[in-house]
C-alpha cells in the first residue's frame, strides 16, 4: 500500500523488474489491494440513486459526515478537504495570523517540509522551524529548547519516514501541556491517527483533547479514494472554510471522495487492532531473517519499515527471486540508505495479509532469510 504512484514513471531497468515481478505475484502481503475502479463501485452499492449530491461545502451529503467526524474525534466541528496537504497548510495559516507569528515548528522529515515544494513558505509566507534530529522523535527539551517564538507545533503521529515510530502517550501529555501553557497551538498531523489507536489503547477523542487541530486521512488504512477531515473549534473550521474556498477546494462536489471515506471508514476502523497486532506478529518474522531489520523493532501501527543491509541493486534481483518462487510480493520499490550502502521499503498491514495462506508466507519467510544470509 502506499507505493509511489509515479515509480513505473522513473524506475530504471532493475526496479521496472521488481515493479514487474511484484505486479505478477498471486498475493500481496501489504495493504488492501489494488486502488482501481472496483474500490469506488463497491463504496456506491448501497446508496439510492436518488441521493442529493453536496455543492460547494454545503448539502446532508457532507455536512452529516463532518459531524460524525467531529464526534469521533472529540471536536467541536470538521472540515472535509479534498487533500491533507490543502488542510494542514490552513490550519498553520490559522494560528500563524491569529497568534500574528509566521513562525511554526515540525519535524525535518514532516510531509510540509519534504513533500509539498515548500507550499507552506511560498503559498503563506509561514518560516518552519525544524526541531530534532531527522532519526529521531520531537522531544519536549526540544519544544522547550526553541530559541524563538512559535505560533504552532505540528507533530505527526506516527512519524512516517522513520518507521513511524510514536512518543510514549505520557511525552505526548508533556508537551501538549507545556505548549497550552506557553500560548502555542498543537496541531496533530494525524494522517494515520487511527492505526495507533491500538497501541496507545486510547480512543481518537482521548488523543486530539491534546491538540488544538486535528487532520486525518480517508485514503490511506481506510483505503477510501481521497480526502481528509480538519478538526477543532466552531471558529477555527469557519476560519479553514473560507481558507479551503480560497485554494479551489470547494468543488462543487466531494461526494465520490465523502461516500467512499465513509464507507471504508465503517469497514475498516474496528480492524485496526487486527492490522497491527499482524504487523507487530509479521516484523518478527523479517526481524529473524539475516541481515534483514525493521524500524521501529517493534511496531507501535501497522505501518513499519524493513531494512536491507545490502545495496538497492542487489537486493532487488533477491526480492525477485522471493517473489517468484513464493507467489508473494512484498513491494515493487526499493529506497536507498545510509548513502547507497543499504535500502529499505515502507510495508503496511492491511486486509491482503489475511488472505495470503500461510504456508505461502512460510515459504516467503523461508526464501527471504535463504538470499539475505548471502548479502
């Protein structure tokens, strides 16, 4: 799941081949399969062809989902965007003009930082602050360390491009209060907010009362098309309404991405705690095989990262093999680390990994530790 949309685009020789051998295997151990026309046909069996459509924000179709959004998050209103990159960047807009501070502070590796072309500074005029080292996790020294004022803290949980390692909840407490009493809003990029529900064993409310806005995501475990949910005050969301017509994101229908959130939203949330304790149970197994580690070492979501301590174009004929002589793929894209000199793949456990039988696995797992004592 998740796999670079633009990989086929770029690949060179040896990762078309893996994309190749990964797009013929008979099973996918990661997420929930193939994003095609299916995944929106299945979202609409059940709804009357009679169904009023939202308009430019307004209409039952929407407003309704953003009230049980608003619920299930513990806020007082939501917003549905058609992106998370258009919801975060007016939340920070929010608080950097109420505070009258272009100044925030995030993660190096936060998605505002290394994913949207610097929409932030160039669209808002907003100054990150990077806090951290890029290998590790924000602390509260960190927070309590800022040499200069900030409007608003994001913090992301989990931190996705270290493996999505998380705080422990009491750190997490630490510095909500801290920022409450210094005048800093807390923004929680939550776009896998629900996978750590299990491990923190908390409920979404019990996790955004910590923050003062909430982004989510309905394309990512949920697995809906696309969009998101901005959540918090009544005032804040009417501020981020206004801000979302101002970034053309008021089409003049959302349904197709508000029927597919909801429809997966209902399918998939009680399954969260089936996806990591699989993940946990899966990192394991990686974990045994030679030369072979995962990030975080044990997982705290679904969501973890397992690393090669062998170059990307050694390991990738490997991985070919695996997926040939098992029937199961892992992923069709590899990324380089540490300079070249090792590489790695984000995997995420979804609802394919309940169907791969087990003894296909078992010969995954069998022919992965085989090749890897090689390396």
């Amino acid at each position: 799941m998740n796999e670079p949309k633009d990989q086929k685009e770029h690949a060179t020789p040896l990762q078309q081949s893996l994309v190749d051998a990964f797009n013929q295997t008979q099973y996918r151990l990661s997420g929930h399969g193939p994003r095609k026309v299916e995944v929106l046909k299945r979202a609409f069996e059940g709804i009357s062809d009679d169904m009023d459509s939202d308009m430019y924000g307004k209409g039952e179709a929407i407003e309704q989902f953003q009230r049980e959004m608003a619920e299930y998050l513990g806020k007082e209103s939501a917003v549905f965007f058609p992106s998370g990159t258009m919801a975060q960047q007016i939340a920070l807009r929010i608080w950097c003009d109420r505070a009258d501070n272009k100044r925030v502070a995030y993660h190096p590796l936060c998605h505002l930082e290394i994913h949207e072309e610097d929409g932030l500074k160039e669209l808002h005029g907003i100054k990150p602050i990077l806090l951290a080292d890029s290998g590790r996790l924000i602390k509260l020294e960190d927070v309590e360390s800022l040499a200069e004022p900030v409007a608003c803290l994001l913090l992301e949980l989990p931190q996705r491009e270290i493996g999505g390692q998380l705080p422990a909840y009491a750190e997490l407490e630490d510095i909500s209060a801290y920022c409450r009493s210094k005048g800093i809003k807390l923004h929680l990029d939550g776009a896998r907010l629900f996978e750590i529900l299990p491990y923190y064993n908390k409920t979404a409310a019990e996790v955004c009362a910590l923050f003062d806005s909430v982004y989510v995501s309905f394309y990512k475990t949920i697995g809906g098309l696309a969009g998101a949910i901005l959540a918090g005050e009544s005032q804040f969301t009417e501020e981020s309404k206004i801000w979302k017509r101002r970034h053309g994101g008021d089409l003049i229908s959302l349904y197709p991405y508000i029927l597919s959130s909801k429809y997966y939203f209902a399918e998939r949330i009680g399954k969260m705690g089936q996806y990591y304790r699989g993940a946990v149970g899966l990192a394991a197994r990686f974990e045994d095989c030679p030369n072979v580690s995962v990030r975080p070492p044990v997982p705290v979501s679904n969501m973890f990262h397992i690393h090669f301590a062998a170059p990307k174009e050694k390991m990738e004929p490997m991985l070919c093999s695996v997926y040939e002589k098992s029937g199961v793929g892992l992923t069709g894209h590899l990324r380089e680390a540490e300079g070249g000199k090792s590489c790695y793949f984000e995997f995420s456990v979804g609802d394919q990994a309940a169907h791969v039988p087990a003894e296909r696995i078992d010969e995954m797992f069998r022919q992965l530790a085989d090749l890897s004592s090689s390396i």
